[in-house]
C-alpha cells in the first residue's frame, strides 16, 4: 500500500511535496497498515476494513496518526 500511495501522491501533487514528508506517510502506512493487509489488492480494502486495521492505532492513543493513515489511505489510487 505504501508504495502505490506513493505512485498516487506523486501523481497529484506532481512530485511538489518534501521527499520527508512522503517517506515518513509510507513508513506510517507501512508499519500502520501494511501489517494487517500488505498483501491485498487496494479494491479489497474498503472502509469498514480500513476502520477495523485502524482502530488499534486508535487505542495505543495516537488517534492523529490514525487519522492521517486514513487520510493517505484514502488517496491510494483503487487500481493498485
């Protein structure tokens, strides 16, 4: 995941964001996300899924990263 939010951030911002700022949203995606459904297709992860692999990143109470990793989640494009 982290690597097409990449491909997808890159696309619309047209490479303008610090290169900082996109490796620390792909190592969040990568130690949030990927651990719980690295290996699936992007259209198999929907919202209630993402909400599910989210909420233990809620209880270890760091609720801003939860939703920042939302955030980048949802600018993956489908088609990864």
């Amino acid at each position: 995941m982290a690597s097409c939010w990449a491909d997808a951030d890159r696309r619309q911002r047209k490479s303008t964001s610090p290169k900082g700022h996109a490796q620390d949203v792909s190592h969040s995606l990568e130690r949030n996300i990927s651990p719980r459904v690295g290996t699936w297709s992007m259209g198999a992860i929907t919202a209630p899924v993402l909400l599910e692999v989210l909420a233990p990143v809620e209880k270890r109470g760091v609720v801003e990263t939860a939703h920042r990793v939302r955030q980048a989640a949802a600018r993956v494009d489908r088609s990864c």
